[in-house]
C-alpha cells in the first residue's frame, strides 16, 4: 500500500473501516497490542533508552533535518531522515559522507542517479555479508560484517518472550552489526557513552530496563525463553487507560480519539481527511501498469540470489507475470523472453508467466535483479507520495514485446 503515490490517504481510508463499523480492540477485530513498558521497535531489539530522543527531537536537531521543506509531516513525526533526495544533497554539498549498514542501492528507483552521488562523496563505507558490486562500487571501506549465528545482537524478542543468543565466533575480520556501530562511537565521543564498544553490555543494559532482566540470566536459561514483565492481554484497553502513557481513558492520538480528520496532517497544508488520487495514466504507448516488488519464498530482495547459487537452480533469471488476455493480445507465451521499457528507461530483460494472478492491464516482477534485468531502472524518481515521500514501484507504466 506504501509504495503508490497515494499511499498513506489510501492506508489511511482502509483503517477508517473498522473504526465506522466498531471493530476496534474486540476479539476478532483490530487489536492493539501491548509490550513490555517502554520498548520500541523490538524487531531490532531495541529500546528507548539506547536512544536520546530529546536530543533527536529538539528543536536545533529538528531544524538541521534535510527533508524538513520536502516532508514536513514526516519530519514532524519520524526521527528518521527520508533518504530520497540523497543526489541532490550530494550534489549541493549537504552530503559528504555516507555510512551504510547492508544497505542496497537499488531500493532506490533510478539507481545509477544515487551510485553517481555516492561517487561524489568525500568518503563512504559500508557493512555486509557479501561484496556487492551495484552497491559497493563506490564505497571506500567494506567492513565484514557478522552473519545471524555469530551476533549476540540483536534479541528474538516477541512481546513479553525475550530470547538471547549464544553466538559462535565470527569467521575471520567480520564483526557484528551493533559491535562496529558502537566501536566507532568510541572514537568520536567518550566510549562509556557506547557501552565501551561492547554489544552485550548494550544488550544487557536494555534487560535491565525490566525487573529480573538480566543477560547472563537469560543466557544460562537457554534454550528456554525468558520472559520480562508486561501487562496481560485484553481488549477495550481504551476504556481504563491501558493504551496511553499517561493512563488516562482513550487512544494514544493528540485528541485521546480515533480521528477521522487528522490536525496534525492539516497543519502541514495537506488534507485532513484522506482523498482520494488516481494513479498514473497509461498511454497508448505504455499500456501496462508495473507492480514492481512483489514476493516469492525463495527470493528476499536481492540478498538471496546471485550469491546463493543454489537458489538459481530455482529461478535463475527475472519472471513476470501477465494476464492471459494481455498475453495473447501481443503473441507472448509461456516462457517466451519479454522486453519492459518505461517512460524512464530499459528495456528490462525477463521471462513471461501467463497467469491469472494479475489483473488484465497489469503486470508484476521481483526487484532485486541486477544488469539487464533490473526493474529499478523502469522508475520514476520524481513520483512519490507526498506525504511520506515514498517512490511510486506499484502504478509505473510500461509496455512489454516479445524479445525478437
């Protein structure tokens, strides 16, 4: 739903449904569900106060914010830049170093236009598993980072259930993740700000948040999953206080309601009531609508692929799928090699699947496939959601051929 240029007043518009018809933390409706006190984000494993969040917030911090004139509301609400203008900051020098942590250059549409930015910087490195050619290119530094068996962060962590790790030794220089990002916050400010570059002293930190948490505790109870205290499971939460911070009867909103009309939105010039937009037109020469990023079980993005090589003997090039009317009005079969261009570029490469899992006038494919096969590359930087800034991958048009 994101990734359309209406994405968030069309997500919004979908969750004033069940609000209309009362399904709203019921049994079988919409609940909302209750952590441990004070956690955030805990698929990463983290917590509020690895985080200075009134440093980020403050008003100075706030209005050094590169995307504060292009996204004010997601300036207002998100404590993380969107990255989308990164060519232009680089190109107008607000940009001069870059650090990437297993980061893909194409997530981004038009990837060429952000490796020549990365080109211009004064210095850039990055971590990953693999060497990645697209993406490390231009990076100065490539620093080995540990795989998922050799980190002790960050936790499993699902809801109250915390499960912590028992790593083997990394594998030559690699490191994991947290330990290099806390290393090198030793070397810019005072390391017991950084946990003296130790990811367990991070780890335990967070545990001892909660009453009994505690790492080595933890980690001796393996393989049983600890748990830390939270509030039991229930509904209408809303009623005694259960979903506000301060306990105070209602939603967690700037009202204490489910708002239909969002201030916060108004306030930033766009409109407070989600409206709808059409997407982009096709044209006689761009006939189909790309849905660019859609799933299989053996394909992540592009970190499964080329560098597993038995994942190939699966699915060793780009596939789309098309309509059988869509097929059959230009000749394409089953199988047969297929050319996508777009008002932006290619031709992208693939095979063709006739199949009714598309609609009639649309076609979808995997990103994440590099060279001549590369979808990226069909996409318009220019058209994103205003609201959140995300690129348009799911409205693109295109026009396919059969490859002569």
């Amino acid at each position: 739903m994101s990734h359309n240029s209406n994405g968030v007043n069309n997500t919004r518009g979908l969750l004033l449904l069940p609000i209309l018809m009362g399904y709203i933390d019921i049994p079988g409706g919409v609940p909302f569900g209750q952590p441990p006190k004070g956690l955030s984000m805990a698929a990463f494993g983290l917590h509020p106060a690895m985080a200075d969040k009134k440093w980020w917030n403050s008003p100075e911090v706030k209005a050094r914010r590169l995307d504060k004139d292009e996204l004010p509301l997601w300036h207002d609400l998100q404590d993380q830049t969107s990255p989308n203008n990164l060519p232009e900051w680089v190109r107008d020098g607000k940009v001069k170093v870059f650090c990437g942590w297993g980061f893909n250059v194409n997530i981004w549409p038009q990837p060429d236009v952000y490796n020549d930015a990365l080109s211009k910087l004064d210095f850039a490195f990055a971590t990953d598993y693999f060497h990645r050619k697209d993406s490390h290119r231009n990076m100065d530094i490539i620093l080995p980072a540990a795989m998922n068996y050799e980190r002790h962060a960050p936790f499993g962590w699902y809801g109250p259930n915390i499960a912590v790790r028992k790593p083997i030794k990394p594998l030559g220089e690699a490191k994991e993740d947290w330990r290099i990002a806390l290393e090198l916050g030793c070397i810019v400010d005072k390391p017991e700000h950084f946990f003296d570059g130790d990811p367990e002293k991070a780890l335990d930190f967070i545990l001892h948040q909660y009453e009994g948490g505690d790492l080595v505790k933890f980690r001796n109870a393996l393989p049983q999953i600890s748990r830390i205290p939270a509030p039991k499971p229930g509904f209408k939460k809303y009623e005694d206080g259960r979903l506000r911070p301060d306990g105070k009867p209602g939603f967690n909103t700037l009202s204490g309601k489910l708002d239909f009309f969002s201030d916060r939105a108004a306030k930033f010039g766009y409109p407070g009531l989600p409206v709808y937009k059409p997407m982009t037109e096709l044209s006689k020469d761009f006939d189909l609508r790309l849905m660019n990023g859609s799933r299989k079980p053996y394909i992540t993005h592009s970190k499964t692929r080329t560098d597993q090589p038995y994942l190939m003997e699966i699915e060793d090039c780009l596939h789309v799928n098309i309509n059988p009317k869509d097929a059959e009005a230009r000749g394409i079969k089953e199988g047969d090699t297929i050319l996508i261009t777009s008002p932006y570029g290619g031709p992208v490469e693939a095979k063709a699947v006739v199949s009714l899992i598309v609609p009639v006038g649309t076609i979808d494919a995997q990103y994440g496939w590099l060279d001549n096969q590369n979808t990226q590359k069909l996409m318009n930087r220019g058209n994103r959601d205003p609201l959140s800034g995300y690129p348009s991958y799911f409205e693109n048009p295109v026009r396919i051929e059969k490859k002569a």
